[in-house]
C-alpha cells in the first residue's frame, strides 16, 4: 500500500481520488491512460526530479570496509572476511592501490576456505593492478601453495622460481628471505596432505527427457503447448512421465538479483560469486567474469548504473518493478528504440491465433527473444482500477527515471513507450519467478535476518517459456536453480496428455485453502479450482497426526513391500536431517518409492509429501553437483 499512499496522497487531500479514477477509466487507449497518468504526477510534482550517481568508487571507504575485514580474517572468521573484501573490491577505484589491497586481502580467505582456483584469480588480477612490488612475494609463495594442494606439483615448482625472483626485491632482511625460501623448499617436497580435486570433474550432467522440443527448444520433446479457452495456453506431455525426468531447462530472458544478494551473485548470469568482478562505475553489482560484465553493461546497465539507488529507493519500487525496468532497458539496449516501437505496436495489433503468439517468423517459440516476453499475459483487463493506476504510476517514475538518466524518448512515442511499460509491469506481476539459493556464507545469512535461512533469496526471472504453466495447489513438476538456469523435474508420475502445473507458492499442505484462494484471485486474477480444492484437501499438520495404520490402499499391492519400501524412506529421511549425507545417492530410490504410493495410496498422504519435500530438498541442496547440458 505504500505506493498507492505516496502517489494518491494529494488527490486524496483534494478530494479528487474518485475524478481522478473515473478520468483514468473513461480514457479510450492504454497510451491515453499513460499520459494521463504521467502529466498527472508530472503536476503534482511526484516524479523524480534528478538522477545521479550516488554510490560512486570510492578509496577511504573501501580502506576502512578492508580494515573491518581484516579483523574478521585474524580471527579465523573466513566467511565474514570474504564478505567484507568482496565489499572492499566493490568499492575501491579501479585502477589503484586500494583495489589491488582488496584483492590480495580477497585471495588470503579464499585460500583459507580452500577454493584454491578463485584464490589464483585473485592473486593475478591484483598482480595485474597496481599490487605493492615489494610485498608481491606473498602472493607468488599463496600461489605455489595453491598449486601444492591442487595437485599440480610441475606448475607449483615453475611458479617457485617467479617467487625466488619477487622474494629478492622484498623490503625485508636477507635472514627472513632465506627463512622463507626453506620453509616454501620444504613444503614443496612434503607429501601432499588436503590434495583437492578440481570441484568440476564428475559432476553429473542434466538433460531434457528425450532431448529438445524442436519448435520450443527449452521444453523436452515430450512436451508441447496447447490452447483452452478457460486456461489459455498450457503445456502438455505426450508420453508417460516418470517421476526425475527433466521436461524443461531455462536460461532468463531478463532478471534482477534481490538485495541481499548484491555483493554474492553475478548481475548478469545470477551465479554465485566468490571472487566476482565489480561495475566499473557504481558500487552496487559484481560479475563472475569480464564477459558477464561487459554483456550486463549492453544490456542496460549502462542506464541502470546511475539510477540504480534513486529508482530502487523510490516509494513503492521493489524487485518486480525493478525487473520490468531491467526488461525494457534490455530490449531497448538490444533492438534500439525505434524497432522496439515498431515490435510493441505490431504485436499490440496481431490478431494471430491465440497459441502462436510469440513464435517468431520461423515457426519458433525462443526464451532470448523479445516477442515471447512481451505476449505473455498481464491480466490487465482482469485488474481492478486502483490496481491499473498504480502500475501506471510506476511506468511513469520508470519513463521519468530513464529519461533523466539519458535515454531519449521523442515525445510522440512517449504514450507507446509508456503503454508497452505498463504491460510489461503487469506480465511481470503475473509471470516472474523467484529464485533462491543455500547459503554457504556467514556474512550473507546475518544479511537476512528474518528469512528462512535455507532459502536465500537470489533474483526474480522472467522465463517466456516456464511462464505458460498454469498453477496446481499440488503441483506435478517443481522448478531449481542451477546458477542461474531453472530445471523442471517430473515430481509425480504425469499420465500421457495430461497438463503440466506449476505451483505459484501456495500449496495445499502448507496454506489453508481460504488463504490460497484470496492470494491467487488478487495476485493472479484467476479462481482456482485444482482437484486439492475442490476436496478441500487437509494441511500437512492434520495429515501428519493421522496413524499410517490408515492410509487407504487402492490396490493389492504387497503389503510387505510397501512397508519396506517405506522404512527405506524414513531411514534416508532420517540421514539427511543427521547430516550423514547430502541424499543424492538415495535419489533414484526416491522416485521410485514415490511412483509406488502414486499408484497405490489414496491421497492425500502425508508419506507421499514426506517423499515429495525430500525429493526437492535433495536437489536443492545438490544443485552444485551437476552441470547442464547445452542445446
């Protein structure tokens, strides 16, 4: 409600609340409605007024950011010292001394943690920017060792000789020179102890069941889209699907990191970073690499780096806004404004048959391409008028933002601009997705005090393709992140030509149906009617207090088989929760079992959500054991 109160305050005030909807109402176009709306707040003075870069570089605060960090590292708090010289680097100028300090500093906890590759990339780029000559030995003597316990010994005794060189102009005496020299001779030559092997080989790889889809390439081949006229278009298998197999992958069209993962994740790939690479400019995002940070900066940061606080510290403006904002400067930076124009206009005209909107002219439905994002459904005409104005008011902060930050748009494209903003806003509200991480960082759970600290949140996504799955209260498949790129797993057996459901947060174990309903209806402008229901399924609570003694077999299974089989579940349930291991070597088993009660328990059940929960958690927790597949 804090945005609604910021911008209807004064009519408020005026008493001129109702004119001014009614005014809003009878208006005949949505670029009609946005100028209204813009020259509205324009006069009441609600608009920002200036834009400017107010998180720039610089030097005493990364000083004393390294300085905080450094007491962290002396008491072997790693994590925390991580954190804050990941902070330190953000903050420093490019280019000097202080950059290359955070970095070296950087390389210290990344060795102490054992993430001996990062701590190497850390040691060359401050190397490379300005690092101290005198005290260079340090990072020479870090890398030989980095090398020791990689098991690269060839390279560790090359990298030895770079070190005796640098040793020699250090501003220390000739004793303590020697000292060292023997120390790091006689390490060399001891057995390797903490030898670790490289964490990408023997990562298992993920792949679309059946490979992929020829005319939607994120989805398996298994599964095409389909039309109604109560649900729109959906996605459906067509074969038998077991419970594991993987029916979509995603990379995003667009997405924004949530705030508190700013200084841990990649801005443009969404991966976690431990030594990431800093904007040049502000002090606000960091990148894995070069490549990240240079396909971020064309894809809008160049206008997002000096509106980044003034937008996101704006009444109102939260991740969902912020990626509708990022979603326009990416198709803008990508198409240029005139053909961004020319697509909005021609897709707000297209009379195509319902379920081909978004294909491009070959025939294809792509997660890349602008049409897909764009004709994804907004609801507008569901959505009440308070509801519409106040997204108009966003689209007008979002229009006056980018203009002050640089961005020309002629005034006779100005309602255009305006209208494709609105829908964008309103397809973002009905479509984005979260994504959520475990954290593996001190520093980043203090960060978010007050949320589950199994599920860090990472960014919001927009993905044109796992958008067009309608919500289940009991959901067949659930989505993980896996850097960045979202899988879809079967999580029940799903019988030939059925639908594909999602689950937009609300499932039937976890909330009461009443809740579930209200929460749909206002977020997402529909009534749901899922099987769970319509039989007002009971919370997992209630189903957890019924003896096993009375669930209802529907079949002449062996009753000694089902026992055992789900013995073996509650004793892997039980491994889990003890730490004795991650689950993954159990998690075929866990399909299997879960396909046996799907065939043979009367649900709901609370072994067949116990079985569900241990699936997710399982891949969740493992998703940095496997690699995707590229298509």
């Amino acid at each position: 409600m804090v945005d609604r109160l910021f911008y209807m305050e004064c009519f408020h005030k005026k008493e001129m609340m109702g004119e001014v909807y009614v005014a809003f109402a009878k208006l005949p176009t949505a670029g009609d409605k946005f100028l209204y709306t813009y020259n509205l707040l324009k006069k009441y003075k609600k608009l920002p007024t200036e834009c400017k870069l107010t998180n720039p570089k610089n030097n005493k605060k990364a000083q004393k950011i390294r300085a905080e960090a450094n007491v962290e590292f002396q008491n072997a708090e790693f994590n925390s010292a991580l954190y804050g010289y990941n902070k330190s680097v953000m903050t420093a100028k490019i280019d000097t001394k202080d950059y290359a300090l955070a970095l070296a500093n950087r390389s210290a906890a990344l060795y102490h943690l054992e993430e001996y590759n990062a701590c190497i990339q850390d040691i060359h780029r401050a190397l490379t920017n300005k690092y101290p000559i005198e005290l260079s030995y340090k990072l020479y003597e870090r890398e030989v060792k980095c090398l020791k316990y990689m098991g690269k010994i060839p390279q560790a005794k090359l990298k030895f000789k770079e070190f005796l060189s640098h040793l020699s102009v250090a501003l220390i005496s000739k004793e303590k020179k020697k000292d060292i020299e023997m120390q790091i001779k006689r390490f060399l030559k001891e057995t390797n102890k903490k030898e670790t092997k490289n964490k990408q080989d023997n990562l298992d790889v993920i792949k679309l069941f059946g490979g992929p889809n020829k005319n939607i390439p994120a989805l398996s081949k298994f599964v095409k889209m389909k039309y109604s006229e109560s649900m729109g278009r959906c996605l459906v298998v067509s074969s038998d699907i077991n419970p594991g197999e993987v029916l979509a992958i995603e990379k995003p069209y667009a997405g924004v990191l949530r705030r508190e993962s700013y200084e841990f994740n990649c801005q443009n790939c969404f991966k976690r970073c431990l030594n990431g690479i800093p904007c040049l400019k502000c002090t606000l995002v960091i990148y894995c690499d070069e490549t990240c940070r240079i396909k971020s900066y064309e894809n809008g940061h160049k206008y997002e780096c000096s509106i980044f606080s003034t937008f996101n510290n704006w009444p109102g403006i939260d991740h969902m806004e912020h990626l509708s904002l990022y979603i326009f400067l990416k198709s803008v930076c990508k198409l240029g404004l005139d053909e961004y124009i020319a697509t909005v206009c021609a897709l707000n005209s297209d009379t195509t048959d319902p379920m081909m909107r978004g294909f491009n002219k070959i025939g294809k439905y792509l997660s890349d391409q602008f049409c897909s994002v764009y004709t994804l459904e907004g609801n507008e005409t569901k959505r009440s008028v308070s509801d519409l104005f106040s997204r108009h008011c966003h689209a007008a902060v979002m229009v006056s933002i980018m203009t002050l930050a640089g961005l020309q748009i002629p005034n006779h494209q100005l309602g255009t601009v305006g209208e494709s903003l609105v829908h964008i806003i309103c397809a973002v509200s009905s479509n984005a997705h979260g994504i959520t991480q475990p954290s593996d960082c001190e520093a980043q759970l203090k960060s978010s005090v007050g949320l589950d600290n199994k599920f860090i949140p990472v960014a919001s996504l927009l993905m044109p393709v796992l958008s067009l799955l309608n919500h289940h209260c009991d959901p067949n498949v659930v989505r993980h992140n896996y850097n960045g790129t979202i899988v879809l797993t079967a999580i029940q057996p799903i019988s030939k030509d059925s639908q594909l459901f999602d689950n937009y947060g609300l499932l039937y174990a976890t909330h009461p149906k009443e809740f579930r309903l209200r929460i749909l209806k206002n977020q997402f402008c529909f009534s749901c009617e899922c099987s769970s229901c319509e039989h007002n399924w009971p919370l997992y609570n209630v189903l957890a207090d019924q003896p096993r003694s009375e669930r209802k077999i529907i079949t002449d299974i062996s009753l000694d088989l089902l026992e055992k089989s789900s013995i073996k579940l509650y004793e892997i349930i039980n491994k889990i929760k003890s730490n004795k291991c991650d689950g993954l070597q159990y998690i075929q088993f866990l399909y299997s079992h879960l396909k046996l009660l799907h065939n043979n328990i009367r649900r709901p059940c609370v072994e067949y959500c116990d079985c569900q929960e241990t699936i997710k958690e399982i891949l969740y927790n493992t998703a940095n054991k496997f690699i995707i597949e590229d298509y």
